[in-house]
C-alpha cells in the first residue's frame, strides 16, 4: 500500500473527500517526521513508537565491487512496534472484524498483561526449582538412610555369621575333648579290666602249682613209704 492507496482507503473510512483526507496523512507524516529529528520519539500506543537511533562507526562492504568502505556515524529513524501490533502479526491475537484494530489503551493493557504472565510463569518455574530443591536433599537423605539400614543389616548378618561359626566351632572342640575324654576312660576300663584278668589268673595258677606241689610231695611219700616197708620186712627176714 503507498500513499495514494492509504489516502483513498481514509477517504472511504471517514466518508469525507479526498483533500481532507490527503491533509491528514500528510499532517501526520510531518508531525512525526519533526518530532523525531528533533531526537524525540512519537509513541502510539498498541501500535508502535518512532524514534531517533545512532549508528557507531563501522566498515561496510560495497556490493558492485566488493571494497571495503569505512562509514562514518550517523543517526537514523526507527520504528518499533507496539505489543499489540506484534501480537497481532504474529497471530496471538485476532485482528477485529469491525472497528479499529489498535484500540486506545489497549496496548497497555495487553502490556500489562504479558508482564503478568511472565512474571507468573517466573514465580512458576521458580517455585519448580525450590521445589526441585527441597526434593533433592530429600531424595539424597533417603538414599543415605537406606545405604545406612544396609550398612547395619550387613553388620548383624556378618556378626551372625560369626556367632553361628563359633558356635559351630565350640561344639567340635567339646565334642573332640569328650571323644578323648571316652577314649581315655575305655583304656582306664580295658586296663582294668586286663589287671582284674590277671589277678583272676594269678590266684588260678597259685592253686595249680600248690596242687602240683602236693601231688608231687605226696608221690615223694609214696615212694619212700614202701622203701621203709621193704627194708622192715628184709630185716624180719633175717
């Protein structure tokens, strides 16, 4: 759309000619023009703000014949767009079917608005971090108390092990001393019974020989008893 365009379509807008509608398209462009070469700044709300910017020294590039070329500073006009106008384009907002499309306020209001939300959606991902936070320690804690309770189960498991090892050792020994203590006492009782034996034995063969020794006197008598009988009966003899 030039300026031929927007004066026709004004002209159709306000229903009026096509001079007075020329007048205010012209007065307004040298309104701004003026206001900011004298380094002021025209804002419209919800529509956008004209201004004055400086540009710093810099080194351009010609682009017929690719020379380097130092420019000077200068200053510039800009324009910059309100919230609701960017809105708008970039399809946040609707564009109304009837009636202005920037109403007065309502820049500030959308404005206002999107600070809101920002700073909502600031408080919100904070209090996700603080509650992020608290959960962390949290999370470590139970971690550190598990890992203790397992510290601990190992410790009576390895001091149950222990116990049940001696345990089980203590009873080898007394069962070790026992079989050495039966041991002993089956030596004492064959050793008894061994020496009752031979005492049993010894009396036995006492009698035995006594026995022989009578038996043995007595044959001694025999024999010299008819000795004696025959030498008295020689002597009768004669």
């Amino acid at each position: 759309m030039n300026k031929a365009e927007l004066i026709e379509r004004l002209t159709e807008r306000l229903e009026t000619d096509r001079r007075t509608a020329t007048n205010a398209v012209e007065e307004f462009i040298d309104l701004v023009v003026r206001a900011v070469n004298k380094g002021e700044s025209v804002t419209i709300t919800g529509f956008g703000v004209f201004e004055k910017r400086k540009r710093a020294p810099r080194v351009a590039r010609n682009p017929r014949t690719g020379e380097t070329v130092k420019v000077k500073a200068t200053k510039v006009p800009a324009f910059r767009p309100g919230a609701r106008f960017k809105a708008i384009v970039a399809g946040q907002e609707k564009l109304p079917s009837e009636g202005p499309a920037v109403k007065r306020g309502s820049g500030a209001a959308t404005t206002a608005a999107a600070k809101k939300t920002t700073a909502a959606k600031k408080t919100t991902a904070a209090a996700k971090k603080t509650a992020a936070a608290k959960k962390a320690p949290a999370k470590k804690t139970t971690t550190t108390t598990a890992a203790a309770k397992k510290t601990t189960a190992a410790k009576k498991t390895t001091a149950a092990a222990k116990k049940t090892a001696v345990a089980k050792k203590a009873p080898a020994k007394k069962t070790t001393t026992t079989t050495a203590a039966a041991k002993k006492t089956t030596a004492a009782k064959k050793t008894t019974a061994a020496k009752t034996a031979a005492a049993k034995k010894a009396p036995a063969k006492t009698t035995a020989a006594k026995k022989t020794t009578a038996a043995a006197k007595k044959t001694t008598a025999a024999k010299k008893a008819p000795a004696k009988k025959t030498t008295t009966r020689r002597a009768t003899k004669r």
